[in-house]
C-alpha cells in the first residue's frame, strides 16, 4: 500500500538562516502563498522569539496561508520561546508547536553543561507546558545521529509521554551516511510504534557530505512518515535536504519506495525561481531537477536519442516540474536532426533542402566560434540568413 508523506518545507526557517538570504516581512509572505500553490503540508515559519522582525513575519503568514497549510515556527525549551511560538501561530487553522533540545553527549556536555537526566527534564516540562497551549507538539532530538541510541531512545520515550505528537530527528550536522541513518530510523520506528502508533515520525537532514537527500530517502524507505525539506536545499553551510530532490525522487521511483507525496510538482521550478529572486542566491546550474542544465543535452548522441524517443535519456519530463518546454543547447557536435528541431520550435520553417543545408553550414560555422548555441543565436541565425535572401 502507497504510503503519503508528509512534506514540512523549513525555506522560511532553516532555510533564511543563510547569510544573505533574509527576507522581508512583504518576501515571506509571498514566498509562502507560493509554497501553498506547492501544496507543502506544513510550513516551519520562522523562529518567532529571535526578533520582533521574525515574529511579526510568522503571524503575517499563519494570517494569510494558514487556511490550507498547517503552521509550526520553531522554540527552545523554554516558556518564552513557547509562548512566542504559541501567539505567532494561533490564528492558523492546524497550528503546533515545534520544540528543538540537543540529545548527543557533545550537546549535552558543551551546550548545556547540565546532566543527562537534567536535559531530559527540560525538555518533557517544555513539552508539558506546550501541551497546555495547543494540542499538537513536535519534539526534535537535536544532533540525533551523533547521540547515544538508549539516551536518544529515553528521550523520545519521555517526551512522547508527556505528549509529544510528532517526533522529529535531525541529522544537525550532516554526519550521517543512507545506511546507518536508514537502520537509526528503523530501530526509533519499532519502538516508537509500539509505545504509541499515532505519534509521527519526522526526518530533517543536512548536507555537510552531500547526503542529506540519500539519508532522507533511507529514512522513508525506513519508516518515516514525514520528511523536513528546503526549496534549493537552502540551508546553512552546505544546506538542508533539498524539498524537490525527494519529491521527484519518491514519485519517479514510486515502485521502489511505495510513497507519494500531496505536491503539486508542476510548481517546482516556479518555487525555485521564486526563492533565487527573492534571494538573489542562484542555485548551481547543474543542480538536480532546478539547475538550468537540468533538463538540457548537449551531447549529438543524446539529442539524436532524445529526439526519438524522450525516454532514451530523460526520466523526468520538463513538464512535470514546470518548465516550459525541453531545451536542447547545441553544439558543433549537434546534427542536423538537433538543429532542424531548435528551428521549427521556434517556429521557422526549415525550407528546401538546399536552404535548409545553407542555414546548417552557418549553424556550424556558428557553433565552431562559441561553444554552445542557444535559442537566441538560432533565432539571430534564421532571421540574418533570411534577410539576406531578400
Ligand atoms: O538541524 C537541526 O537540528 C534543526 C532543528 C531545529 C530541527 O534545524
Ligand atoms: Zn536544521
């Protein structure tokens, strides 16, 4: 039976803790009537106890797409925090409360400098206190794939009995690798399922190794039912799970992982462009399913293939994450069946043979002087070569 994960994008949170991405009140807003067009299940939208700034921008939020999506924004555990949460996203129709306390040794030790038991405390009070303000509350074991597993399994022992909903378990730093973090999410879901079924178990990796979309991935094969994702994988340093690589990697691989996703999958490229505008950070032209050359080939062989049937080369169609049409860059080494493609696209009739051979030796003689040739070059190359004919 296909499995829905849910899909909780953190741009707005995680994501805006980049330096150079922050965005104004009016961007947010704009940003997240977006990310409802998306159909992302939960927004993260802020940290509302950092700023007046940031709280202002979550409730602006909760207020304007909090209808159809559900709101969190992110606590420590403390009251103030809580509280800060709570007043942000009350007037959301699904609001909960999202709580992050550190779990591993080096936390514990260096971050908190209090014992186990005493960090543990705190963060079943926090819980306890959030229970009192909204029904649902999500518990995150900060730095989980580097906690001791019977300490991290007490923890979340504790809090979901305290009343706990959702139980969220990061890879902070980027450490874990699909395998391990695969096996860690396997083991927290038999016993989490035994100890409450209802609870919802959450993944939220990071990219330091360039793993975090396998780890996520690992982690639903695994059981996880919720997944923390980023537009572009936004995120400090390396970033976070990117929300479009996992997306399109559950629905192209759907036999294998069983699941499906409620995002509308026709918005991702528009998402995408959004956040590069609002931004101004540009994603890496080679980046999976947003990069500009995403959907492009350069290569004869590929373009001859690709022209005969799409699925030689492609496993995801352009259209189905928005973009317009496919676009074929061409090269010295594209044939003719690639050229003729790129002219009648556009809208060009090719013309008799001897014509069409004509415009073909300037396409090369073209092609030879600056590497790839785009549309706006075949364009300035029919019209010039049909103005001279005049
Ligand atoms: O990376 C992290 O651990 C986080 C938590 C707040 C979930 O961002
Ligand atoms: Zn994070």
């Amino acid at each position: 039976m296909t499995r829905n994960i849910i899909v909780l994008d953190t741009t707005l949170r995680d994501g805006e803790q980049v330096p150079g991405a922050k965005l104004n009140v009016h961007q947010k807003v704009e940003f997240a009537q977006q990310l409802k067009r998306l159909q992302v299940d939960m927004i993260e939208a802020g940290f509302p106890a950092s700023s007046q700034g940031d709280f202002q921008a979550v409730q602006e939020i909760a207020k304007s797409v909090g209808d159809a999506v559900s709101i969190t924004a992110l606590a420590r555990a403390v009251k103030s925090d809580i509280d800060a949460v709570y007043h942000s996203i009350k007037l959301a129709q699904d609001p909960f409360i999202h709580i992050v306390l550190g779990t591993s040794n080096i936390h514990v030790d260096k971050k908190f400098n209090r014992s186990k038991d005493a960090v543990l405390q705190m963060g079943v009070d926090a819980v306890k206190y959030a229970k009192t303000l909204l029904p649902r509350v999500q518990y995150s074991t900060e730095d989980a794939s580097r906690s001791d597993f019977e300490y991290l399994w007490k923890t979340i022992e504790a809090v979901v009995k305290a009343g706990a909903t959702i139980i969220n378990v990061p890879d902070t730093v980027g450490y874990a690798v699909p395998e391990e973090f695969g096996e860690l999410i396997r083991k927290i879901n038999e016993r989490l399922k035994n100890l409450n079924e209802d609870v919802i178990l959450s993944v939220h990796c990071h990219n330091d190794l360039g793993m975090a979309t396998a780890n996520t991935l690992a982690a639903v094969k695994n059981g996880a039912e919720k997944v923390e994702v980023t537009i572009n994988g936004l995120g400090e340093r390396a970033g976070n799970t990117s929300l479009e690589e996992v997306v399109m990697g559950l629905k192209v691989r759907e036999n294998y992982y069983n699941c499906s996703t409620n995002i509308k999958t026709t918005e991702l490229l528009r998402t995408s462009k959004l956040l590069t505008y609002l931004t101004g950070l540009d994603v890496q032209v080679n980046k999976a399913i947003t990069g500009e050359n995403a959907f492009a080939h350069s290569s004869g062989i590929h373009q001859d293939g690709l022209l005969k049937d799409k699925q030689v080369y492609e496993i995801i169609s352009p259209e189905d994450v928005g973009a317009e049409s496919m676009e074929l860059i061409l090269t010295a080494r594209s044939g003719r069946h690639a050229f003729k493609n790129a002219v009648e696209r556009m809208g060009f009739d090719t013309g008799d043979a001897a014509d069409f051979e004509a415009l073909f030796e300037k396409f090369l003689a073209l092609a030879d002087s600056k590497k790839e040739v785009y549309d706006h070059d075949v364009y300035y190359l029919v019209t010039n070569h049909r103005a001279l004919q005049q």
